[in-house]
C-alpha cells in the first residue's frame, strides 16, 4: 500500500516537472527567437546605415552636383537676380563715359568643324564682326589656340579640359575662362548679327564703376540663363565660381543632355549663379521672350539659326513638353506645389484631416501665386 502511494506520488511529482521544464524550454525557446529577429533587425539596420554613409562618401561629389541642380530648378522661379526688359533697338550708341566693359568678342568652334566650319556659321560670325568692327579684338578659338591659352593662364584645368567626352563640353568650359581672362562678350557660331550691341554695352557701362563688375546673359527656359551669348567685364567673381567648380561637375550624368548642360552647359553657369547670391547685384538676366534664343528664331538683335550641336535623343523630351512660355514661372511653381504636396501626403499622413490642411495650404499658395502674377 505504502509502495503504491510512493508510486503514485512520484509519477505525480515527475509529470508536474516534466510540464514545468516544458514550459520552461518553450519560454527559452520563444525568448531566443525574439532575441535572433531583434538582433537581426539591429544587425541589419546598421548594415544599412554604413552602407548609406558609404555610399554618402563615394558619390558626394554626384550629391553636391544634383543638390545645387536641384536647388537652382526649386528656387529659380521663386527669387533670382534682377530681370530686365530693355528695348535693344533704341539704345544709344554713342559711348558715354568710361568702357568698362573691354570691346572684344569671343567665338569658339572646336573639332573637325573647326578646319571647315558650315557657311552658315562663317555667315553669322563675319556679320557680327562687320557690325562691330570698331572692336579692339576679335577672337576665334580653336583647339590648338584653345589649349594654348589654357596652358599659358590656366594649366591647372588643361588636364579636365583634355578629359571632356565631347567638344561641346570643351567649348562650354572654354568660354567660361577666356570671358574671365579677357572680358567683352561671348557669341555661339550660330548667332547671325541683325543689329550693333554698342548700345547695349554703354547701357552696361552706366551701370558699374571702377571697383565693380557687370554680367548679362539671356534668359533660359525653364529657369537660369543661356551661356550662348555673354557680356561681362573681366575677372567678374562669378566666372571665377564657375570656373572653380568644373571640375567638381566634370562627371558622367547618364544622360547625354544631363551630362553636358549640368557639368559645363546652361545649367553649370546657373547653378553658381543661385548658390552665390551675394554677387546678383552685378548680375543682370535679359528678359522677355522676343530675347530668348532656343532653337530657330529671331530677336531684335539676332537671328538663331539653331544648330543645336550638343542636342542628343534625351533632350526630345524636354522640347515635346506643351509649356506656355509666357506663363511658365507660374505653371513651374504650381508644378512644384503638386509635388511637394503628393509627397506630403503619402509619406506624412493618408488620414482624412491630414489631407484637408494640406489642400487647403496648396489652394491658398495657387491663390497668392496667381495674384502674384496678376499684380506683376
């Protein structure tokens, strides 16, 4: 009897153990899974975070160059140098006063063109030159001179100047230094001279003095300005900006038309121009679209015969986009508003009130942007 009650007793006692270290096995068992995920995740966003900052290191050079493209794109039609209207055909020639700005233009034409330039652009080129004859220098680079002028004032560039894949590339690059070196005024082979700019330079000389410095270029579209024609005196800090950071922008773009209007084209000069707004009060951007020089077109002073060298297939995207020229700061600014806000609401919030105070912000900005367009 009493060998019975010790059995029974000790099967009791084995089967509350044997559930007890079940129980037990299975809470290590649980609590070191979560542990492994937990430390798995760890693991893995730290794996994550040195593979960002990797990345940070290697292609903070592509990062500056789209950060300042980026910012020139978002900001441009919201504040940018002074734009000015002038009526080009009713200056006056006569000088008045100091030359500030040094008589003296610029053409460049690199490549097997340059042996046998197109008639076309031998037509442009004399035209300009008949017009301003009473100009103390007429300059026509080539590579040969090209290179020369670049190892005798600026050898520490003539190696990224070799390196450019394009000679577009060389000539953006170019003129940025000779303007600089010599001052006077840039003009692309394709621009055919209807008119003297003698009255456009005494405009520009009246409005600098001894210790100052003027820079012109013609409105772009959509934002910054064109490079093609350039009057500015020399030494101006800002071809000086330009200059500095080519290298940093001589970089690959994937893109053809990215590569070249961001590493030395439109986009190179327009970028500085918004990151160094303490020179904007030396800067002035020719307004109106009767001055503008895309494609084949006419200006009061210039006929474009629209060459368009560097254009590769990408840029038919960007000609096929139906803008109003006219209107385009404010159908670029409320562009950028729909962005901003579809990005506000999916990464913000998709509740129903979230959504409300966002559209009710976007519908007051498209309420001021429009009566800002109305009062200008």
């Amino acid at each position: 009897m009493d060998y019975d009650n010790e059995k029974s007793s000790f099967l009791t006692e084995n089967l509350s153990i044997k559930k007890y270290r079940n129980c037990f096995e299975k809470t290590i068992v649980t609590e070191l899974k979560r542990f492994k995920l937990h430390c798995g995740r760890t693991t893995l966003l730290r794996i994550l975070f040195c593979l960002f900052i990797l990345f940070m290191i290697l292609f903070r050079g592509y990062i500056l160059c789209l950060l300042g493209f980026l910012n020139c794109y978002i900001t441009w039609p919201f504040t940018a140098p002074l734009h000015v209207k002038i009526d080009l055909l009713n200056l006056s020639n006569e000088p008045k006063g100091h030359e500030y700005i040094p008589r003296r233009m610029h053409h460049i034409l690199l490549g097997p063109l340059s042996s046998h330039p197109p008639e076309s652009w031998l037509s442009a080129r004399n035209s300009c030159i008949a017009l301003h004859s009473n100009f103390e220098e007429h300059y026509y680079w080539t590579d040969k001179n090209g290179k020369e002028f670049l190892e005798k004032n600026y050898p520490w560039f003539v190696k990224s100047w070799l390196s450019y894949k394009t000679d577009i590339q060389k000539a953006d690059a170019l003129r940025y230094f000779v303007l600089h070196h010599y001052g006077g005024i840039f003009l692309d082979m394709d621009l055919y001279c209807l008119h003297k700019l003698d009255g456009l330079f005494n405009y520009l000389d009246n409005r600098v003095s001894l210790d100052e410095h003027i820079f012109l270029a013609v409105k772009a579209f959509p934002v910054g300005i064109s490079n093609g024609f350039m009057i500015t005196t020399r030494q101006h800090p800002l071809l000086k900006r330009v200059i500095d950071n080519l290298e940093l922008y001589n970089r690959n773009f994937l893109l053809p038309h990215a590569t070249i209007i961001i590493s030395t084209g439109p986009m190179c000069i327009s970028i500085q121009i918004q990151l160094n707004r303490s020179l904007w009060s030396s800067i002035l951007i020719l307004d109106g679209k009767e001055n503008m020089i895309g494609g084949k077109t006419n200006t009061p002073v210039f006929k474009h015969l629209g060459s368009g060298s560097w254009h590769k297939a990408d840029d038919m995207f960007f000609k096929n986009i139906p803008m109003d020229i006219q209107h385009q700061t404010q159908t670029f600014s409320i562009s950028i508003i729909v962005f901003i806000t579809f990005i506000c609401v999916f990464f913000i919030g998709r509740n129903r009130n979230s959504i409300k105070v966002i559209f009710k912000i976007q519908l007051q900005l498209i309420r001021y942007l429009s009566l800002f367009k109305k009062i200008s």
